[in-house]
C-alpha cells in the first residue's frame, strides 16, 4: 500500500499508530474496548475487524499471541504497517489475515479472548456514503444495526474456548432484546461491562462467555 498523502498518526500508550482515509479510524467505541477488555500475558487472541490494529497491538504489547483479521484490504495492510513500526514494544506476537468475520480463521484454532467492535448502527441505504464503500463496510449494521453481531455471535461457540471470553460493542439505538435473545439461543450469556453516553446514544461493551 502506497503512503496516502491524506495518512496521519497518533500514539497510544508507545503504540504508533497510522491511519489511513479508507480505513476506520479509531472512535470512542475504540477506547471504550481498550478500557473494557482483559488480557493476560499468553492469552490467545483473535481480534475480528481490526481496522489499523490498535486493540491488536495492544494486546501484543501485553504478552497475548494474537490473530487479527479484516475484510478491508486497506485496513491488512494498514495493520502490517503499524506492526512493523512497533515490533520493539511488542510481547507477543500478531498474525493478520484478510478475510470477513472468522472466515480466515482454521477449524482448529480455539482462542481465550475473541474482540470485535463491528457495525453497530442501524442503517438505511440512503444512509450509506457510496465512493470506494470500505467507510460502508465499517460503519453499515444493517436494518436493526445487528446484521453482523447476530453473524459473530453464531461463531463464537467454535473458536471460543471452554473458559474463554468475548468482548464486543452494541449501541443504544438497537434492540439489546434481540442480542440477548440470539445469545440464549446459541447457548451463551452475557453481560454488559462498560457503557459510554454522548450525543444522545450510549455505547455498550458486552462480555460473553460458555454456558458451563
């Protein structure tokens, strides 16, 4: 990927991060999840629409093992960017795949923490932006706001671990009633352990976990 002259970067922590225009850039749901999620060092990983890599990154300079991936090219290329700029603070190590949702992800591969902040708004077609569509990709959560996370959460009893933990975002202006719904039905429970308000919606992070 050739350096966009409209590209920038900020620092997280010692993280390094550049951005680039065709790639989401990290948001108040961003750090809502950087504040919310736990991990250990050894942890295994797997962070699902991982934009320009922060939370990622994160991770790694924490000592967890992680697996990234996205369906934006931009956004792979964009985080193999930001992991060689910071591979000196990194403890762990980070693998990135281009793919959408967990279909990168092998049949056998089990992880201790599974991380997604995906679109979350509900959205109508004149919603959408239209120009290269990766700005539509990122942010369009369908009708009810929901059309991916019902997607994640089907997933999420093959890749979690008996023990393990996911953690992802749902807003105020959809139905909680119908996460909460899908998750029973998947065999899962959740609980919220973060909330942001502003701008007249709120922000959730959701913990999920194996029903035992």
């Amino acid at each position: 990927m050739k350096k966009n002259s409209l590209s920038k970067n900020f620092y997280y922590n010692s993280l390094k991060i550049e951005l680039h225009p065709e790639v989401y850039e990290p948001a108040e749901d961003t750090f809502q999840l950087l504040e919310s999620i736990k991990i250990k060092p050894n942890d295994s990983v797997l962070e699902i629409g991982t934009g320009c890599g922060i939370i990622a990154l994160h991770c790694a300079s924490v000592g967890a093992n992680v697996v990234c991936t996205d369906v934006n090219p931009f956004a792979v290329d964009l985080t193999s960017k930001n992991l060689d700029s910071n591979k000196p603070f990194l403890k762990g190590e980070i693998e990135v795949r281009k793919g959408d949702l967990f279909s990168p992800v092998k049949d056998h591969e089990k992880f201790d923490i599974i991380i997604f902040n995906p679109p979350y708004l509900p959205t109508k077609k004149t919603d959408l932006v239209g120009g290269s569509g990766w700005f539509d990709v990122a942010t369009d959560g369908g009708i009810d706001g929901l059309v991916l996370t019902k997607r994640f959460i089907e997933g999420l009893n093959k890749y979690l671990s008996n023990k393990g933990e996911a953690y992802f975002i749902c807003s105020s202006l959809s139905k909680r009633k119908k996460i909460d719904l899908h998750l029973s039905e998947k065999r899962l429970k959740g609980k919220i352990v973060s909330s942001y308000s502003f701008n007249g919606e709120t922000l959730y992070v959701y913990l999920v976990f194996k029903e035992l």
